[in-house]
C-alpha cells in the first residue's frame, strides 16, 4: 500500500499534482481543503465554522481539521489502493495526530513530498486561479498572510518527516506535466 503527503505553499500545485498521483496509482485522496470547502458549502455547523477562517485568511484550526480527517478516514481508507494526503498535515503537531490516527489502522505514510517554488511563481499562480475560480481567498493581500503563515508552521512538520527518513524535495515550478515527472521519478524509486 503506497501512503502519500504532499505539501507546499499555497499555490505550489499540490492540489494537481495529488490528482495526478492518484490517477496513476490507483490512490484515494484526500485534500483538507476539498473536505473543508465540501462543509463550508453543505452549510453544516463545522462549515460554518471553517467558512469564518477561510474568509479571513486564516488558517483553520487543528481540532476542526482532524475531526474533518478522521471522518473522512473511516469512510473512505478501504477504497483505494493507498491513499494521498494533500494539505494535511501542515505543522509536525498534525503530523503526529495523522501518524498516531494512521498507526491505530495499521498504516503509516510512505513518502512525504515537499513541493517548493519561488513566491513570485506562487503568487502569480494563485492570482490566475483567483480570476477563475471566484475564491475569496485568492487575492493578493490574502495570499501573503497565507505564505507567511506557512512558512511560520512548516518547519516543524519537515523536520517531522525528516526524522522519519520519508521527506523528499521536489521542484514544483515548470509545467505541471514536467512536476509530475519529478515526483513519478521519486516514487517509482521508493516502491
């Protein structure tokens, strides 16, 4: 069973790269941010929750974010031949909730991806999805509180994965066909 996370900063292309990665594999995956944007729109009470943060550029908090995962866990592990995280975990705090909620099915992560680009690609990146996708977070000033956050929370979660000898940098900036090449190249290494 091939576990994977792949994270970056916002805009990275971590959303489709996992979708590229899933495809290939046969993975099920997982994306925090579909999840929280699924509640947001089904206007449950966690929903509207998540929705005040999002709106204000933050990040959501820890305890909203795992009760997301481990629902979505217990439904959907079994349907896929491994899985991919992509958003989660963000900090090593969240990383050892997943390992401690993953090793209580017997699980673990296989590799964790670290997609990295240059601010001046992320930023353009995420202003073009912005004048498409309509997302409210998607602006200019938004979008540096959210690098700036990231890079104050991700530290701890490489460090995590190093330790773990499963951390494993991947370029993220050229075309996405090129990125997913980079990272085909990795796995296939790995299993």
């Amino acid at each position: 069973m091939l576990n994977l996370v792949i994270f970056g900063p916002p805009g990275s292309g971590k959303g489709t790269q996992a979708t590229h990665i899933k495809e290939k594999y046969g993975l099920l995956h997982l994306s925090t941010g579909e999840m929280l944007r699924h509640e947001i729109a089904s206007k449950t009470a966690l929903g509207l929750e998540v929705e005040n943060f999002v709106i204000n550029g933050q990040l959501v908090p820890d305890e909203l974010v795992t009760e997301v995962l481990k629902k979505a866990l217990a439904e959907k592990l079994s349907q896929g031949n491994g899985f991919i995280f992509d958003g989660f975990p963000r900090n090593g705090e969240q990383a050892k909730i997943l390992e401690d909620a993953l090793s209580s099915l017997n699980l673990d992560i296989t590799i964790a991806i670290n997609l990295v680009a240059s601010d001046t690609e992320l930023i353009r990146r995420i202003l073009l999805r912005g004048e498409t996708s309509g997302r409210a977070d998607d602006n200019e000033i938004v979008i540096k509180e959210r690098l700036e956050i990231y890079r104050k929370n991700v530290s701890d979660l490489i460090t995590f994965y190093q330790t773990r000898n499963k951390l494993y940098e991947v370029h993220g900036e050229g075309s996405p066909q090129e990125v997913f090449e980079r990272i085909t190249q990795l796995i296939e290494k790995q299993i």
